[in-house]
C-alpha cells in the first residue's frame, strides 16, 4: 500500500553534522536542529539515520519515516526533502 507523506511522522530541521557516512552507501548518521516536528518530541537535536544521496550542513530539510517503525525515538529514515 503506498504512504503519502502525511501519513508519516515528520520533523523539519536545519542539518548541524554528519556525524557518519558511509564510504561504500549513500547511509548516513545526520545531527539536525528540531525546527518542527509532529510528534511528541521535546528534545532541540535529533540524531537521524537514513539512505541520503547528498546534503549540506546548514541546509534545511524535512525528514519522514513510517509510524510503523518500531524505535520511534530513533528513526529510520525512509525519505527527505527540501
């Protein structure tokens, strides 16, 4: 079944590091200032992990991921955008 995204939690920041990134993959470890999010999070950084192509520090995204997740305080992310 497809998943819009308004069906997944999301949080809107501004990228501070790379903590990670894989040499071999596009799997990244991500430091973000919480800008907004739609979930109970009080916490001024997340520590996102995911499959992201190319990103910039200092650069604003939003990140999404299933409800389904299993560690919702710690996603997995399935998508970013702009």
């Amino acid at each position: 079944m497809a998943r819009t995204i308004s069906e997944d939690n999301q949080v809107k920041g501004v990228l501070q590091n790379v903590i990670f990134a894989a040499k071999d993959s596009y799997f990244k470890i991500l430091s973000v200032q919480v800008e907004s999010d739609d979930f109970d999070w009080d916490e001024d950084e997340l520590i996102v992990t995911g499959t992201f192509a190319s990103v910039k520090p200092g650069s604003t995204y939003a990140f999404f991921w299933s409800t389904s997740d299993p560690s919702p305080l710690r996603p997995t992310v399935s998508g970013c955008s702009l």
